[in-house]
C-alpha cells in the first residue's frame, strides 16, 4: 500500500532505537507530537520487547501507531559501511526501507549521523543533478533564522559540491522559511575574495558565475556573521558546519547555566529574576536547542530528518514537527522542480572542468 500525501493520512516511520535516550525518549516524543498533529501516524520501528510495554502506557499514541520488530540496532560507533554491510535488519535501515516501500512519507531517526546518511542515500538514492546529500537545520539570528549546511554529513568537499549545498539550501529557505530571495554565504575565515582555500575560492568563482541561482550569491562570510543574520544561507562543509553547531549549541548552555548562577547568588539577584522571569523565560525558549532540533537530508528522493541524538522527548517531537511540515509543504517536489528548472545552468557549472575565476 502506497502512503497518502493528505493531511488525513500522514505516515512518519521511526527509527525507534536511535539515540541516547531511546526508545523510551523516541516514544514519549512520538506522543507529544501526536498531541501537536492528531492526524499523524507512525510506524515505530525496534525492539518489540522493549516497544510494547512503553505503548501501553501510552494507548491513544498505540492506536495510531504499527509497529515492525528489529533485530538489530546501528550504535554510535559503527562505520556507515559497517551499518551498510550488516545492518539490513537494523531499526535505522528498516525505518528508511518504509518510505522507499511508499508505506510512510517520511523517516525520522536520532541515531548515528554517518550510518542514517549512507543508508538513506543508497536506499533513497539522490535527486537528479545532485551528487551528495547535506545536512540542513535552522539557527537563531538577530534578524530571525537562517538555513545552514552542511552539519556534519561531508566532512570533505569539493567545490561542486558546495554549489550545490548553495542551490539546496535556497530551496529549502524559500519552502520552508517563506524567504522570496534568499542570499547567500559561504563560510570562510575572511571575507576578501582572496581568502580560503582553493575549494571555498573554486565554489565561490562558480556561484558568481551562475545565472539566476533561487537566490542572491553574497561572498564570503566568517564565523560572527552566522549569528548576526548577514545571509539568509550559510553554506560550509560537514566538518565546519558541524563545530559551528556543536559550538552554538555549547554556548547556549554556557550562558544559561551563568544566568542561573547569577540570579542564585543573593536575595537582591533572586528578586531580580522574579521581577524580569517572563522576559528570561522568552529568552530560554529562543535559545533552547531543542526548538531548533529536526536535521533534514536534502538532495534526497524522499524525506529524512535527523535529530540530535541527545535530544529529550521534547526535542524529537520538534524533528518530528519539521518532518510532517516538509512533507506536508510538498518540499522535495518543489526542489525537484527547482533543479529541473536550474539544470542547463548547474550542468554548465557544476562541471569539474568548467574554467572559473578562481582557476583560470
């Protein structure tokens, strides 16, 4: 039986042994954001044993939920070849074959990042035009958010590739975030044109020189501009991308713990607090990572999310929100679309041998 797209029929697939606190975590989830969509569905895919007893606490989450038995789960430390080779029976690879099946829209999974990414690319295989999948995810900005990518799925690039990490990234600020004309930056230590290296100069030279990209080619961009909002699209390699995260993230809890400190030390602090708790309750909610949590693949055939995997019940509901939110934006048709659109032109500069600014 193949899925519905409608809003009645919304079938996520989950990965339901992935992540730190799993599967108890990938449960309570699943039930909060049943609460937040009543019309979704899941496909829990794990540990019968361990699946049951926790869903029959939960018995309206049970009602809408089917479950498929795993035998085997990918941990933290396998190699994605390793979970490629053995992992055919794993939660993670079971989970994905559910939406290439067409039985579940979309695949939401916690667990390793690396294994989640070369199952999902050789079950789901890539779209047209694209060679490698990235990882995409929100941060908060002074002026609202922005789209980053990639966050941890190619640790080494090429300049093609960040091209179309570019082209992707628009998309997905234009679906997602409503942006009409999205800029652009790539990430590097400087701004001058003459900065990076060899690869970041490459993508650069190609992006300048493509015509009518779904948004607004800026330059380059450093570190303190993911913050401050300066481009709409912050486009890096998974290795960067990745510490950037981690890095934000840090801070975050850094400077929440200081408050907390702070406000502890004395009466006249405590006080303090109690008279601007609202204002640092809005404050928590928008620096809590938890609300930014929810990864997508781009450059997929199909929709995967990947959450943090030391994430809380509240922050898996979140990757589980964004999950229904792109299926139910029809997100991959309309980067189909795009790239059907754009692909004389990304052919012409996607090209290895294409002569560039920077090479020539």
């Amino acid at each position: 039986m193949t899925v519905s797209k409608s809003r009645q029929d919304l079938v996520i697939a989950l990965d339901a042994m992935g992540g730190d606190g799993a599967p108890r975590m990938v449960v309570k989830g699943a039930d909060l954001a049943r609460k937040h969509h009543p019309d979704l569905r899941f496909i829990m895919v794990g540990d019968e044993k361990l699946l049951v007893p926790l869903l029959k606490r939960r018995p309206r989450l049970a009602q809408v939920t089917d479950l498929r038995h795993a035998p085997d789960v990918v941990s933290n430390h396998d190699k994605p070849t390793q979970a490629l080779r053995s992992g055919r029976q794993s939660s993670m690879r079971l989970a994905i074959d559910e939406v290439n099946a067409g039985t579940a829209n979309c695949v939401v999974s916690a667990g390793n990042t690396g294994a989640l990414m070369a199952i999902a690319k050789t079950v789901l295989r890539t779209l047209p035009g694209i060679g490698r999948p990235a990882i995409a995810s929100f941060f908060p900005t002074l002026r609202g958010e922005s789209v980053m990518l990639d966050l941890g799925a190619n640790l080494d690039v090429r300049a093609e590739h960040l091209v179309q990490f570019a082209i992707m990234g628009s998309l997905f600020g234009k679906a997602v975030l409503g942006l009409v004309n999205p800029t652009i930056g790539v990430l590097n230590v400087g701004s001058e044109e003459l900065k990076g290296n060899e690869v970041l100069r490459d993508a650069a030279a190609r992006l300048r020189a493509l015509d009518h990209l779904p948004g607004s080619f800026h330059g380059f961009v450093e570190g303190d501009d993911i913050p401050a909002g300066s481009v709409d699209v912050v486009v890096t390699d998974g290795f960067t991308g990745n510490v950037a995260l981690k890095t934000a993230e840090g801070t975050a809890r850094l400077y929440a713990e200081w408050l907390r400190r702070t406000f502890s030390s004395s009466i006249m602090a405590r006080l303090g607090y109690l008279l601007a708790r609202s204002a640092f309750q809005k404050l928590r909610r928008r620096t809590d990572p938890r609300q930014y949590n929810g990864a997508m693949f781009l450059g997929l055939q199909g929709i995967c999310v990947k959450s943090h995997g030391g994430t809380d019940p509240r922050g898996f509901a979140n990757a589980i929100d964004v999950a229904a939110d792109l299926v139910r934006n029809g997100f991959n048709d309309k980067v189909r679309a795009e790239l059907e659109g754009l692909k004389a032109r990304v052919d012409a500069v996607l090209s290895p041998g294409t002569p560039t600014a920077a090479t020539a």
